[in-house]
C-alpha cells in the first residue's frame, strides 16, 4: 500500500540541448546546485540530518524539505524548453509533439535517422493524471520518458509533478565512454547523439530485465515479517516532532530478526556506526539501484561479497538514530532516494 503522501523527490540535473553557448552558463549554474542538493540529499541519514542543513543554509534546500522543491529545480534545470500546457486532443502543441513522435519513428526504422532535430516539451501532470495516462495521450513509450527523467517506476510519477517529453522515441543513457553504450545496445557510435548530459539511443528500448525493475517487481520485503512503523515522505520526525522528510522504510521486529538482501548484488559498504544508521550495510544492484539496511545489531556480510536475493545479510537492530529496534530500509536509484513501496516491497 502507498502512503498518501507519496512523493519522490527527483532533481532533474540535466539539460537537454543546453549545449548552446548562449545558455552554458544557466546549465553550469543549474547543474552545480542540483551538484549541491544531490550530495546534501546523500550526506544525510535516515532522520532530522535534512532540516539541520536546510536551517544552516537560511532557505529551504529545493527537493529536500519541501515537496515543491524538485519541481521547482526541475523547472529552472529546463530552462528554454516547450511548455506543453494540456493533454486536450485540440491542443496544437499536442498535435504537433504526436506527428513529430511519429515522423521520427518512421524516419528511424526507414533511414536510421531523425526527421526532426530532437527537442523536449516540459509537462506537468494534473490531478488524477500518472505516467500511463501521459505516455498513452502523447503516444510515446514508457523506455523515453522513464530514461530521459530518470524515473525508476511508474508510480514514481504523480499530478503536480513535471516531467520532459521528446518529440523522438529511444532512450536517453549516461556514460562516460558513449564505445560502452554503442556495445551494449550493438549500435554504430554515429547512431547516437549527444543531449545535454545523455547520450540518445533512437529508437531503442530497455532490456527486459531493467524493465523489470522498471516495473517494480523485482525488489523483496527485507524482513519476513514486521510492522511498518514509518513510510517514505513527510512525516513527524520521532526525535524533533518537525515535519521532515523520510527517505526509507521503518519496519519494527524484534531485536535479532533476520535481515534479507532485498534482490542480488554486491555490498559496497558495511559501516559500524554510519551517521544517523548506525550499523548499515549497503548493497549494491543492476541498473545503479542501491539498498540501504540501517539500525542492524549484527552485519553478516564482507564488504565486496556477491550476496543473493533474500540471502540474510545481518539482523534488526536500534543502532544509530533509531527509538527502538526496527529496520530502516532504502531503495536508491542513481543516488536518489525512492519511495521502496513502488520498488514491489510490501510488507504482509
Ligand atoms: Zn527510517
């Protein structure tokens, strides 16, 4: 079940054909900020560490302590794109962003090229509006625009919230070295082009295993069994009684229940005592997702080791900044905290 309050706060620390020079000095900015606010997001733990930062910076932080805030970062991030205003079948804008899609589309199987240069439209869902609605009205797929806003899941998007759209389908990859992508993808390096921090795939699609975990089906419940006790968003901090941000799941269980590896992957961390965590493993999945166990009483696992799904990897705790034994549980995409709910970790 999904809180009410279900929000993700996403920075959109990119711009798409920001390339200009007339408009590299906004990106530059733009992009240091989301810099800022992304590691801000990660120095944090799993509690009150956020409206510390955000008190000693004199405002609000955009994206971490209130919710409009990564909207509003994703908007500046933008910039100069298109606005489209509605999703009503007479809009022109709408019309127009469709028979480039589809141009586009006929253009890439037909030539191996785009008919029109590739360009972004800014939209911004309306209440009762989610990510199958949008996709279906403006006749792209769900591999573009989960690719291009770095969205980890469907239920990851929500009215209110704004997102870019592309007026060519494909997918929009980062890498340091494009020869890795042009391999894996068995496209020529000319196929693909450059946009803002993206390199853009046209016409291909993700595999089936990251649309998987695109999904949401491919994350366990950590415990067997468990109480939720916190959910991620907005809540009252348990120490401070301030709204804060909850980055995580809280499941209470008693002290020593078995913690489980929430889906394959290697353990890139294992700290005794981590800020607000304390004992705290952290594992490391395909597709650059990353687990978080906090407030463990015991770690079962070595840094470095492979360890398999549902493998028990160490044991509930209250360790760290926590009021009583229970597990804090993350689900991270590219750095970015998500909400573990839409990940498929329901507790019974
Ligand atoms: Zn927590």
């Amino acid at each position: 079940m999904l809180p009410d309050s279900y929000f993700q706060p996403r920075i959109q620390n990119v711009v798409p054909g920001a390339s200009a020079p007339a408009r590299s000095a906004r990106s530059r900015g733009v992009l240091c900020l989301a810099a800022a606010l992304a590691a801000l997001m990660l120095s944090v733990g799993p509690g009150g560490g956020v409206r510390a930062e955000v008190v000693k910076s004199g405002r609000p932080a955009p994206g971490v302590a209130t919710q409009s805030g990564a909207a509003n970062a994703a908007t500046s991030a933008v910039g100069k794109t298109g606005v489209l205003k509605d999703l009503n079948n007479a809009n022109p804008e709408l019309k127009r962003l469709r028979r480039e899609i589809a141009d586009n589309l006929k253009a890439t199987a037909r030539r191996g090229r785009l008919r029109w240069p590739v360009r972004y439209v800014r939209y911004k869902l309306r209440p009762d509006e989610n990510f199958y609605f949008v996709m279906a009205k403006v006749s792209q797929d769900a591999d573009t625009i989960a690719s291009l806003n770095s969205l980890a899941n469907p239920n990851a998007l929500g009215p209110g919230e704004s997102i870019l759209i592309p007026n060519a389908r494909g997918l929009f990859l980062k890498a340091k070295d494009p020869a890795t992508l042009a391999k894996k993808y068995q496209v020529s390096r000319n196929a693909m082009q450059r946009a803002g921090e993206f390199w853009f795939l046209a016409g291909q699609k993700y595999r089936p295993k990251e649309m998987a975990y695109f999904r949401g089906d491919s994350f366990l419940p950590p415990l067997k069994t468990g109480r939720v006790s916190s959910r991620f968003g907005m809540r009252s901090d348990p120490f401070t009684r301030r709204r804060t941000f909850h980055g995580g799941l809280d499941i209470a269980a008693p002290r020593g229940t078995a913690v489980h590896a929430s889906q394959g992957g290697k353990v890139i961390r294992v700290a005794s005592n981590a800020r607000g965590y304390g004992k705290l493993i952290v594992i490391e999945h395909r597709f650059g997702y990353k687990t978080y166990y906090g407030h463990l009483s015991a770690i079962l696992v070595r840094k470095g080791q492979k360890v398999a799904a549902d493998q028990i990897i160490g044991r509930v705790g209250s360790t760290g900044r926590a009021t009583g034994p229970h597990l804090h549980f993350e689900v991270r995409k590219n750095g970015q905290r998500r909400n573990p709910g839409v990940h498929g970790v329901r507790m019974k």
